[in-house]
C-alpha cells in the first residue's frame, strides 16, 4: 500500500518511482515502476553485463534485485521522447516495463503520479517471497 503524490506531479526524475496505468497492458490495472530516463536522455543496457546507461553513464543501482539480463524487444541505444519517460521494475529479471514493446515508452500522462510513502511493502514474485517491513515510510 503506497501515498502518491497527486497527478499533478510532472517533474519525474529517474530513481522516481511512480504508478501508471498504460491502456491495454495489465488489464489497465495500475503498475509501479522506477523512472530510468526522461525526454532527451539516451537510454542503453548491456545484457550481458547486466547494467543500464543512461547518457552513457553507468547507474549505480542497489535497489534492484538482480542485474538486468532480461531483453525484452525494445532496441537499444534509445533516446526517450519529450513528454514520456522510461521506466523500469526493481525486479528486473522478472518485469515488464519500458524493455517491452508493449510499454515502451510511457507518456506523462499515463503516469498516475510519484509513490511519496509506502505504508505496507508488497511481496512481488507473486507473493512468494517475505514481505520487507523496512522499507516502510518516506520514499526518497
């Protein structure tokens, strides 16, 4: 369960994680992700070593929990629209985001707003894994 700041919230950043809802994926159900990259920047992943770029840095990336090996059909180097924003889950390896052809890329708009607190930490892998009770209260 999360706080989300409202959705007149336009000023993503990556490392921001933010709930969307892209119509026809996920039987337009809500999804959160973590903002990799916004208009302008050019997006990169080596998917054999498992690191993302953006405007050929690497990111330091702890939050996640495995490398990112997972390709998805998006083609890269990618440089992300003005008005949309490339997200990605922390769950790499097992997440459907801006990787796929089916998200792509997710405009603004379709972006609910920006998760300001977590009240009651999910389990993700479909519930089998403990829920971490540390990572309740602000999101920074």
């Amino acid at each position: 369960l999360m706080v989300v700041n409202p959705i007149f919230y336009h000023d993503y950043k990556y490392g921001d994680i933010v709930i969307l809802r892209k119509t026809g994926v996920f039987d337009n159900e809500p999804i959160v992700k973590r903002v990799i990259a916004t208009g302008g920047q050019t997006v990169d992943i080596d998917f054999s070593e498992g690191v993302v770029y953006v405007d050929g840095v690497a990111q330091d990336e702890p939050y996640t929990k495995t490398l990112t090996t997972l390709k998805e059909g998006t083609v890269f180097p990618l440089v992300v629209e003005e008005g949309k924003v490339f997200v990605m889950g922390d769950n790499r390896n097992n997440s459907k985001d801006s990787r796929s052809t089916q998200i792509g890329q997710v405009d603004k708009r379709e972006v609910l707003g920006k998760v300001a607190f977590i009240l009651f930490p999910g389990t993700g892998m479909g519930g089998m894994e403990q829920r971490d009770f540390g990572r309740i209260g602000v999101v920074k």
